[in-house]
C-alpha cells in the first residue's frame, strides 16, 4: 500500500478523485488497484500476478499521483 499525506484534506480529495478515475479503466488480469482517502491521506493499493505486473503496476500508478500533483499544485509530504 502506498500512502500520500497532503497538507489538506482538500488536496487529498484532489488527487484522489484525479487517479481515481483510471482506477477501474486499467485493471486487468495481472494487476488491479484501489484508491482510498481518509482525511488527508490517499492511499493506492497495487495487486499484481507476478512481480512484473508489480513493478510496472507501481510505477505506472506513481506516475500518476506525480502527475495529479503537479497540475493541482500540490505534492505529498515525503518521508525520509
């Protein structure tokens, strides 16, 4: 599970409806994925076969929080 902490719920629900919407168009019979916000944490989590599905699964889903972040103005805090 990868988890985002925002400085706002609103940013939250921003990116969260943003890549929300790719959830259910891009899942297939490697790998799907499911997209939740609490409060100011999103979170996306990436099922997958095999660890190849895994990997590219992660990485495509990475890019598009990046991507939701970078048109809403907003990144996630990120931990050391």
């Amino acid at each position: 599970m990868l988890r985002f902490d925002y400085p706002s719920a609103a940013d939250a629900a921003l990116v969260a409806r943003s890549i929300s919407v790719e959830a259910g168009q891009l899942d297939d019979d490697r790998s799907t994925v499911d997209v939740d916000r609490t409060g100011a944490t999103v979170g996306v989590e990436v099922a997958a076969a095999d660890q190849i599905a895994l990997r590219a699964g992660l990485n495509s889903w990475l890019r598009y929080v990046s991507v939701a972040e970078q048109v809403a103005g907003c990144e996630a805090e990120r931990g050391p």
